[in-house]
C-alpha cells in the first residue's frame, strides 16, 4: 500500500532536508512550503537528489487550507517542521506578535494533526513526527517566545500520544539541538530590529554574538533528516529523540543545575 508522508515548513532547512529523505527511503512524499515561489526550489533540490518530491503551498496558520491540502494527499505520515524562530526580550514582544508566533508554532501543527488523523484512522494506522528542539527544555538567551513554543509542541505530542495510540498511530518528538538553516539569519534580522528600540540594547549585540558563533559551527541538517525518516521506517520507534550537539548539555543542565545557576548563566550569556 502506498504511504504518503507529508512534510510541513519544506521549502529550506529541515524540513526541505526531510522531504528529500523521505522520497529517498521510498515513500511518496509531499513537500509543503509557505510560498508558492519555494516551490521551484523544492523541484530543483529534488532533482539534484534524484528523487521524485511533489509539492504543495499551505500556511499552516489558515484552516481551511489546511484542510484542503491534507484531505488531498491523505498522508499516512505526518512530519511537522513549519515553523520560526522569534527572537527578543520576552517582555518587549508586541502580544499580537507572540499570538501569532504561538498560532504557527502550536496551533499549526495541532490544525494538520486533526486534518490528518481521520485519515490515519481509515487506513488503521499513521506515524506523526512534531519537530521541536532542545529550546522546549532549555531556553537561551532572548529566546524566551520561542522556547514557549516549542515546549507548548512537545506537550501537545504527550497529550496526544495516548490518545491515537489505539489506533495505530504512533506519535514522535524530535528535538533538535542548533543546525544550519536559514532560520539563523532571520533571527539575526529580528534582533538586529529591535536592539535600538530596547531597553536592553547590550542583550541585542551579545545574542546576536552567540547566534552568529552557533551558526558558524551548526552542523547540516541532512542529519536530523536522517534521523527523522528512521522514525518513519521503524516498527515501533521511540517517542522522543534528541538529536545534535548541545542537546544532551541541554537536558542534563534542565534536570540536574539549580534554577538560580541557570538563571546566572543566562543573564551572563544574554548580557542582562
């Protein structure tokens, strides 16, 4: 029987990464991206993999498209990687801002699970992939809007996992330390933005220092691609895979460094 895995957030990064992985290890795959201009990349990318990836434009912000490009392709394997990196002091983002933040990072991903679960059921089956990262547990400097997403994608995969479970679907977390993606650049520009409007101007320049540095030594995200397409061959795979370098830093100092070490760090680190 054919499996169609859809990936979300396809046009760069991990998710055009995983969208290529998927077609390698055979699956129909269905690449989603924001644009339709993203689309000619996509193509262009599958090619020069030399594997077959058709695509598809979808926001996941907008419900009745979600709906309309899930209901048309059906997947049996859901991969959601959509998403952003918002940057900046917690208490100088506009509410409107982080609403919006919070409705792609969150409810985008909940929109396409409820859109594709029915027709997991039908089939007796399906495998959900939620891309997070290791900022759902440990949250850097001026990172604050962005780890509230992330944490808020992880616990929706816990509460969704026992729920699906009796059919057939298994449900995964992917956690993902830093890798190279334009999603650096574009925190970058965010920063760059707000520094001279803050009341922390100093935070700006030095998460701007650490972000550029983290780039600089990010490793290619064909490696969280890999890791995601043997969740998607396995039998029965794990629930939560972390994956990259940092990531494994980043649980220990959660569970076992005091809060007010933690707290010291990041005012260091952030320059606060």
């Amino acid at each position: 029987m054919e499996r169609v895995v859809l990936v979300t957030g396809a046009g760069s990064g991990i998710g055009l990464a995983t969208a290529l992985e998927a077609a390698r290890l055979g699956f129909t795959t269905v690449a989603t991206v924001h644009r339709d201009a993203q689309q000619d990349g996509v193509a262009a990318a599958a090619a020069d993999a030399g594997v077959e990836v058709a695509t598809d434009v979808l926001d996941v912000t907008d419900d009745d498209r979600v709906r309309d490009v899930i209901d048309r392709h059906r997947p049996w394997g859901l991969v959601n990687a959509a998403g952003e990196l918002l940057a900046s002091l917690v208490i100088e983002v506009p509410i409107d801002e982080a609403r919006a933040h919070l409705d792609l990072m969150i409810l985008g991903p909940a929109r396409t699970i409820r859109s594709a679960v029915p027709h997991m059921r039908r089939r007796d089956g399906g495998r959900i992939v939620n891309v997070s990262s290791v900022a759902s547990s440990a949250i850097g400097p001026l990172l604050g809007w962005y780890g509230v997403a992330k944490a808020g994608l992880s616990a929706l995969s816990e509460a969704l996992r026992p729920e699906v479970s009796g059919y057939g679907i298994e449900v995964v977390l992917v956690e993902p330390g830093p890798f190279a993606t334009p999603i650096w650049a574009k925190a970058r520009e965010r920063l760059e933005a707000r520094r001279d409007e803050s009341l922390e101007p100093d935070s700006y320049a030095r998460a701007m220092a650490v972000g550029d540095e983290v780039g600089k030594r990010a490793r290619d995200p064909d490696h969280v691609a890999r890791v995601i397409g043997a969740t998607l061959r396995a039998g029965h795979p794990r629930f939560r895979y972390r994956v990259g370098a940092g990531s494994a830093a980043a649980t220990a100092m959660t569970r076992f460094v005091p809060t007010s070490v933690k707290d010291r760090v990041t005012r260091a680190a952030g320059g606060l």
